[in-house]
C-alpha cells in the first residue's frame, strides 16, 4: 500500500478560501486523496515520456507534458 501524504496541507488549502469556514476531516482527507491519486497519474506518465525518449531521468518538460495529457486531455504530440 502507498503511504498517504499528510492531511494537514490539504485541510489549510481548503480553509484559505477565508471567511468563516469550517472543513472537516473527511473533506481534507478526500481532497488529500485525489490530489494524491492525481499526482501518482502524472508522475507514471511522465516516467513513461522520459522512457519514450530513451531516458531514465524525469524531466521538468516531461512532468508539464504528462500534466497537460492527465489534467487537460491534451495530447501534446
């Protein structure tokens, strides 16, 4: 099983919407978890650009790529 990130920054990014906010648990635990689902999408397919291009080393051009393709459904090709 992989290891979850900390929900604390997820509970303060929902919070800084201000006002008189309250969030609870379950609502950072779930943001924290998509988040996290996103993040591990998108660094599977930055892997995959590097490879593609015959490199074992994760570029930053290869993470905005994998970002557009995951995020946006832009097929940057």
């Amino acid at each position: 099983m992989r290891k979850k990130l900390p929900v604390a920054p997820f509970d303060r990014a929902l919070r800084a919407v201000g006002g008189d906010v309250r969030v609870s648990r379950k609502a950072s635990e779930t943001l924290r978890d998509h988040v996290q689902r996103l993040a591990e999408e998108i660094g599977k397919r930055a892997g995959e650009i590097a490879a593609s291009r015959g490199s074992r080393f994760v570029e930053r051009a290869d993470v905005e790529r994998a970002f557009a393709e995951v995020v946006f459904g832009i097929d940057s090709d």
